[in-house]
C-alpha cells in the first residue's frame, strides 16, 4: 500500500511540473507592455524611407495564440510636410480586420487620423486604401497620443480624443 501511494505522488508531482513549464495558452485581449515589446517593430518602412516607432505609443491585441494586431506611433520627422500630416503610425494585423465597417486583409499598414475626421489606412507605398469616418469621444478624461481598449468583441483604437473601431473577423 505505502508503494502504491508513492508511486501514486510521485506521478502527481511530475505531472504538476510538467504542467508549470508547458507553453502558455495566450488569452485573446488587449497586449500587456511586456508582449508588445517582443512584438512592435523598433522601426518601420513607409514610402520609402524608415521611421522610429514610438514604444508608449503602442497599443495592440491578441486574437488567438498566434495572431495579434498592432499598432504604433511613428517619428515622422523626417518625412516631407505632406506625408507627415496623413502617415501617424503603424498598423499590423495577421487577421483580416473590420475597421470601422470597411474591410481590411492581413498585412502591414500605414494610419492616419485626419483633422477633417477621417481615419485612412495607406499600403506602404503610402497609396490610400480605405477611409472610415473616425468617432471622438468627449468623455475620454485623459487622451493620449494612442491607446488601444477592449469595446465588447471589438477593440477601440485611439488617437487623443479620436477613435475608430477594429474588429477581427
């Protein structure tokens, strides 16, 4: 009796630690800090030249265990007036994506929010793919450059006060 009940914990601890040091399942939501720093590009190519990304400027979310959607600020600084005043970040997605009621394939993207109200997503060539009417939110106490919040089964992508709606379909 006393073999069996040894043998009996010792398979139980086995399977414990084998359970403690098996891959974690990722919970779909909004990214933690940690997990947008593996995942955000340092820098990003957008007609035709490369750009910093700016990391507290990075917000994004995780559909399954291997698909994510992102997005970031960038340093335009260094881009002419006129692509600087439409290109604002990075927008990267491995699901096809319902933004704002238009649909959006996989890929890797450029976004702005325009003054006019408009959020317009651009292919890295810095060609216009589709542009949705952008929400504002008055009620948003402390805006900030981007941010991104889970809305339901979609997902809120700010810009200050100004917002459009991501949904992973």
């Amino acid at each position: 009796m006393n073999r069996g009940r040894s043998i009996f914990f010792s398979l139980v601890t086995i399977l414990l630690m084998l359970a403690a040091h098996a891959p974690a399942q990722s919970k779909p939501g909004i990214l933690s800090a940690d997990e947008l720093k593996k995942a955000v590009p340092g820098s990003y190519y957008f007609d035709g030249q490369s750009a910093p990304v700016q990391m507290r400027n990075a917000g994004g979310f995780r559909v399954d265990d291997r698909k994510l959607v992102l997005a970031a600020m960038v340093d335009t600084s260094g881009y002419a007036a006129d692509v600087a005043a439409k290109y604002q970040g990075l927008l990267i997605t491995s699901v096809k994506l319902d933004v704002g009621g238009s649909d959006l394939a996989p890929g890797a993207y450029g976004f702005g929010f325009s003054k006019d109200g408009k959020f317009t997503v651009m292919d890295v060539g810095g060609n216009a793919l589709l542009s949705v009417a952008a929400q504002n939110d008055d009620t948003l106490a402390h805006p900030v450059p981007l941010k991104m919040v889970a809305d339901g089964a979609a997902y809120k992508l700010y810009a200050g006060r100004s917002y459009v709606s991501l949904k992973a379909q």
